[in-house]
C-alpha cells in the first residue's frame, strides 16, 4: 500500500508550494521519496584559484577579498572582487538587476562563491551564481549538491531544502526492498532506505552512484522477474489447444493468396504456427513496417485455427481500423472457406445480434471489433486465437478480459512501430517476436522533403495541386490549440488554411481531445473522401488507410522523432498514386540534418535504429506505446549490462522460488504485487 500523507503535511510546505510541487506531478510524501535528484554538483571541495577554469562547469572557489570594485551600469550593478587563496587569486564577479550585492563585500572577508569560470589574460574571473559569507575560522564546508527536475516556480533549492527538512519522515515511507539481500550484496548495491538516502542527501558522488545504480538494478530486477514468472506460468500450465498443421496447409494457402508472399511473410506464418501446435499458449509478437502485409500473416493464422475448429478473434483500437480489418480480411478468407462477423458498439441493434449469435453459434469463424468484442454478449462457442492490433491500445484488464472468454487462447500481437532489434530483446522480455523486413515487391518509396517554414507559401501550393488532382492531404500539427505555446496548433492551422490559403478546399480538423464519435465522423468523412485536407495531431499516427490521401505535411517536425516522422509518413503511399512526404521546420530549427535522414531511408528500421543512436530511448519516439520508456530510472540502452545482469539474477531467482514464498523474497513479491510496471505487464500479458 503506498503511503497517502498529502505532501502539504510536510514541514516547510505551505499550500503554495504545495501546489507547485502539484504541478509537478507530486501530491504526496511518497511521491518526494521517488522524485530523486537527475544529478549532483559536487561543492565539497573548492578549486584552487590556479587551476580555476580547467573544470566544464561551474566551480567552486573560497578565499579572501583583497579588494572590491562596484559600478552601476543603467539598472545593472556590478561587482568585482578581487579574492585570494594559498594558491594564487581570481575576480568573483557579479552582475545583476537589483541583486544587492553593492556595498556587500569588504576587504579582508572571507567568502565561497560558486559560478562559471571564464580564464582571462590576468586572472580567472568567477561569474558568481550562488556565493556564501565565512566568518572568521569558519572552515568551508561544501556539500554535494542534489539537482531536481524543477520548474519555474519551484527551484531544485527549494526542492532539495524540503526534502532536506523532512528526510528522516520520509526514509520511514520506503517500502520492503524488491532486491534480495543476497543480490543486492553479491552486485554491491545499498539496502532500499540507504539508498533512498543516499540519493537525497549523498556524503560523497560515489555514494549518490550506488544509490542510483541500485535503483536501475531493481528496475530492471523487478521486471524481468514479473516477465519470467509470467512465462513460467504459461509454459507451466499450458491448456492452450494443440492445433495441427496439416501438410501441405502453407502451399494451399498460398496459392489462395491475391500475389505471391514474401519471404518474410512466409517465416512469419511458419513461426506463428509453430507456435499454435503447441499446448503452451503461443504469445507473440508480429511486427513489420506499415505495409509490409501482416494481415495476410494473421489470415494464415486464422486459417490454420479454423482448419482445426476453433474460432479467432482480432480486436483494433478503434472502429474505422477494425472496419478496415474485416474489409481487407474477408477476401482473403472467404475463398478458404472461413466466415467473418464484425461487432461495433454502434452497430444497429439487429445486424449485432445477427453477428453475435452467429460468433456464439460458431457459425463465424472470425470475430473482428473493438473492445466491443468484450462487452458481455458476446459469447464464443470455441475461442482459440486472439489478435490485437496495436496491443499498446488496448488496457491490461481489456486483455485479460478477452482471454477469459476462451480458456487460454493462443494470442498474437500485431505492430507497426518498429522496435530497434538492440532493443526488441528487452522490451519484449516475454513476448517472441517475428519480424516481417521486407515489403512487397513494387512499391515506389514515398518522396520525402525536408522544407524550411519559411517555404510554406508553396508548399500549399503543392498541396492545391495535388488536392486538383482529387488527392487528398494531411496536415499534422503538434499541438492542439494556441494554449501549447511556441508550437503550431491543428485548430488554429486549421483556421488560417481555411481562411487564407484554401477558402475554396474543404478543411477540416482532428485531435486527441475530440470525442471518439465526433473523431470517428471526422475520419469517416475524410474516408469517404468528403474532405481534401484534414488538419490533424498524431492522432492520425495509427489510423485508416486511406488510399486516395497522397500527400503528408508535417509542421514543426523537428519536434517528433524519426521513428514517429516515419510512422506519420505510412499514412500516405497506400494506394496507386504517387505520395508526398513534406517535413516543415522553423528555418533556424537546425535540426534538418536529422530530418534529412528520413528524405533518403525507408526501413522502419533502420530509422528506428537511428532515432535511438540519435536522440535515445528516453527520447525514442514511440516508445510510450512500446513501453521502452516506462522505467523510471534505467535507460535500456545506457544500462543495458545492468539488464542483462539482472534479468539473469531474476531467472536463477524464479527458477529456484517459482511463486517467490521465500523469506527473503517477500519484497520482490510485493513488489510484483503492488503492480509490476505498465511496462512489465506488457511485455509479458
Ligand atoms: P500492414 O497491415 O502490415 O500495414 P497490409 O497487410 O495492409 O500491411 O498490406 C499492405 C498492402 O500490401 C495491401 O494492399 C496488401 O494487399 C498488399 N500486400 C501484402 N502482401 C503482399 C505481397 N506479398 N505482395 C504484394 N502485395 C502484398
Ligand atoms: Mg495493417
């Protein structure tokens, strides 16, 4: 049970600040214990004035005032003194509105600053951020300096003052350590209280890395082992239906097919079967750029499902995707022989009931939908093969619901975010993944520009001529509405579009705030080609294929990363004409070298293989819905050893205390309980 002290019954915390630290995600005591400093400044020692403005950095420097120069220039003060130390001396410098600083200082003080060096000819000159008064025999006692995330009305000093205040109230909030004592000893890594001290308050740099080090560790410890036991428990149990592959079932399939596989198509299909022959639930996962075919790879798997008498179920995040699903599935289906339903929650009354009860008969060998597929009613007479499109979409509690309709049914989850293959290992700690590469033959690349904003007069040319031409276009904006600052919001590009540039066009707008009903019109109407251009967020990231559209203008793309640029792109170039990708950027945004990487490649993943290298999984676009940057502390790629480490410590420790009943254990299994991350139940559901 976490902790409930609201964080305003802490000393030093009135409700102002109360309601900064609000604004900063933080409501309670506990929530401060977790916000642990991102880095440390480390003021224990000063510098010799002789070796001032070696460091990158701000320094320290203490010594004693020779003597002080002040001026006033217009309404800034400034403040020069020239300080001594055993080793030589330097200017502490001031400059400042109103800092007060004049008539401060005298010589024959002893004093500490600490700021920025600049090396001049004579001497070195600190440009003083924060400066301390000695008094006479007072000895200089610097600390290392914890540094929070903070915002404008609430600074790290602030921050690091109340944590300060209220430590020993709050060390008595930690919980049981996750990390076994043996672990913890054998990797070198503090008990959980002395860690959470160390964090907050470290006597020395060294101390406040251990305490860091131990919390990647358990992280990392605490997933692996959620993943692992999750595996255990599905090969454990099995109860999964043994399908049988019968021979010759890939040739007959394939010469079913529109157009020949490709060869990754046909690895993937033989992987997934592979696994549906067995008893131990199949729980993969199909990932393949936006159109590399994996809906002719479900299709086999369905197929193979309803050779053996059961009934498959494939769910999208939303009704226009799972539409678009049954459209491209049936005539792939209906030639084998295999019937589909589709159930929406805005279906009428009797075409729903039509449908349920030919899924509950066993009539339908597919059932295709949204959550609706969940919602009592609808009954399988025997559910053998769950796909999830999109799994990120769709909530833990949803899934595990779908599963209980059917025993345990073999699931399948199908992705177009490609994952970076250093990545994939880890992320998908419980899932087996298969990788569709390669996309079909034929396909003309998607020509992709890198333009300057300042270009935007004849980009909505190109977009008049194309939209002449009866394409239709996206714009995507980065924000929805003029209250996110500095970037181009949808509404109001939406406005000047239709006012400006194309009174004659039919504009119309998309976001995430819109009601789902009022976004499925909206994408209906742009379906049906009842709209030429369509300002939207990224909400139309994983969104319906709409052959006709050919042309995507993405504003301010220095703001999203490649992976995502790449994703927004696979909107266009799904039907026969020729398709446009324009990526606008401020004209000193300088990132266009980055975004001209997207104007040459177009493997998914090798874009997303260099939006890692690039920018990072913490910045690694997409990631909220893979899950990559769920952890809290650890960083895949930085701390990849560390993973690596403890994932094999939580298979030694799984394989030997299966339901962890150990003493020692307990903390992990609280921990586990308490609710492994988002990110550990979605790698192994
Ligand atoms: P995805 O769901 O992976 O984005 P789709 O399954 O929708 O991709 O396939 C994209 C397009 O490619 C569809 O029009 C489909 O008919 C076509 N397609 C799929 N596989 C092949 C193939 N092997 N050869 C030619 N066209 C294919
Ligand atoms: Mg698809």
């Amino acid at each position: 049970m976490r902790d409930q002290t609201p964080i305003s019954d802490l000393a030093d915390v009135g409700p102002k600040t109360a309601a900064y630290f609000r604004e900063l995600g933080l409501t309670t005591a506990d929530d401060l214990l977790e916000y642990l400093p991102f880095r440390y400044e480390d003021q224990r020692y000063p510098t010799p004035a002789s070796r001032l403005g070696e460091a990158e950095g701000e320094e320290n420097a203490v010594g004693r005032i020779l003597s002080v120069k002040e001026r006033r220039v217009r309404d800034l003060e400034i403040v020069e003194a020239r300080v001594q130390d055993e080793s030589g001396t330097f200017v502490a410098k001031w400059i400042g509105r109103r800092r007060f600083v004049i008539g401060r200082f005298s010589a024959g003080m002893r004093i500490s600053v600490r700021g920025r060096v600049e090396k001049t000819l004579a001497e070195p000159v600190v440009n003083v951020s924060s400066y301390g008064i000695l008094s006479d025999g007072e000895e200089y006692r610097g600390e290392v300096v914890p540094i929070y995330h903070a915002s404008k009305d609430l600074s790290t000093r602030k921050i690091a003052q109340v944590v300060r205040k209220n430590l020993p109230r709050l060390l008595a909030l930690a919980g049981e350590d996750p990390v076994p004592p043996a672990l913890a000893k054998r990797q070198h890594l503090p008990p959980l209280v002395e860690a959470y001290r160390s964090a907050h308050a470290p006597a020395t740099p060294e101390e406040a890395e251990r305490a860091r080090a131990r919390f990647i560790y358990a992280e990392f410890l605490t997933l692996a082992a959620s993943a692992r036991q999750k595996r255990e428990v599905r090969v454990r149990e099995r109860g999964a239906l043994a399908l049988a592959v019968p021979p010759g079932l890939l040739e007959e399939f394939a010469a079913a097919m529109p157009f020949a596989m490709t060869g990754a198509q046909r690895r993937s299909i033989v992987e997934i079967w592979d696994d549906m022959a067995s008893d131990v639930p199949m729980n993969r996962l199909l990932q393949g750029d936006v159109g590399s075919g994996k809906t002719l790879v479900a299709a086999a798997a369905i197929v193979l499902a309803a050779r053996n008498g059961v009934q498959s179920a494939l769910m999208a995040p939303t009704e226009i995707l799972a539409a678009q699903h049954a459209a491209k599935l049936a005539p792939l289906l209906l030639p084998l022989g295999i019937a589909l339903e589709a159930v929406f929650g805005s279906q009428g009354a009797r075409a729903r009931r039509h449908a349920v009860d030919r899924i509950g008969s066993g009539e339908a060998a597919l059932a295709v939908g949204t959550h609706a597929l969940l919602t009592e009613g609808v009954d399988f007479a025997r559910l053998g093969l769950v796909i999830i499109d999109e799994q990120h979409r769709f909530g833990v509690a949803q899934r595990a619901r779908l599963r209980s309709k059917g025993g345990t049914p073999h699931t399948l989850h199908m992705t177009a975010t490609p994952i970076p293959r250093t990545l994939a290992q880890s992320v998908y700690a419980d899932l087996d993944a298969s990788t569709i590469d390669e996309l079909p033959p034929g396909r003309t690349p998607i020509e992709t520009y890198s333009l300057r904003a300042s270009r935007m007069r004849s980009v909505e040319e190109f977009v008049r001529r194309n939209v002449a031409l009866g394409h239709q276009v996206y714009v995507v904006a980065p924000a929805i509405d003029e209250n996110d600052g500095e970037l181009t919001s949808a509404l109001e590009e939406a406005e000047r579009l239709k006012r400006d540039a194309f009174p004659d066009l039919r504009v119309d707008v998309l976001h995430g705030k819109m009601a789902p009903r009022e976004k499925d019109d909206v994408m209906g109407r742009f379906a049906a080609g009842e709209i030429d251009v369509l300002v939207a967020t990224t909400v139309v990231e994983v969104g319906v294929d709409v052959p006709n559209a050919s042309v995507m203008v993405v504003l301010d793309a220095h703001r999203y990363g490649l992976a995502q640029l790449h994703q927004l792109r696979g909107r266009v170039g799904r039907g026969a004409a020729k398709s446009y990708c324009l990526l606008i950027a401020p004209d000193d945004a300088g990132e266009r070298e980055r975004l001209e990487i997207l104007t040459s490649v177009s493997d998914g993943f090798v874009i997303a293989e260099e939006d890692l290298r690039l920018r990072g999984p913490g910045q690694f676009s997409g990631t909220a819905q893979s899950g990559i940057d769920e952890f809290r502390f650890a960083d895949l790629i930085r701390d990849i050893d560390v993973y690596r480490t403890a994932k094999a410590d939580a298979d030694a420790l799984i394989a030997s205390d299966p339901n962890l009943e150990r003493p020692e254990h307990a903390g992990l299994r609280a921990a586990l309980e308490a609710g492994p991350s988002v990110r550990a139940m979605l790698a192994s559901s």
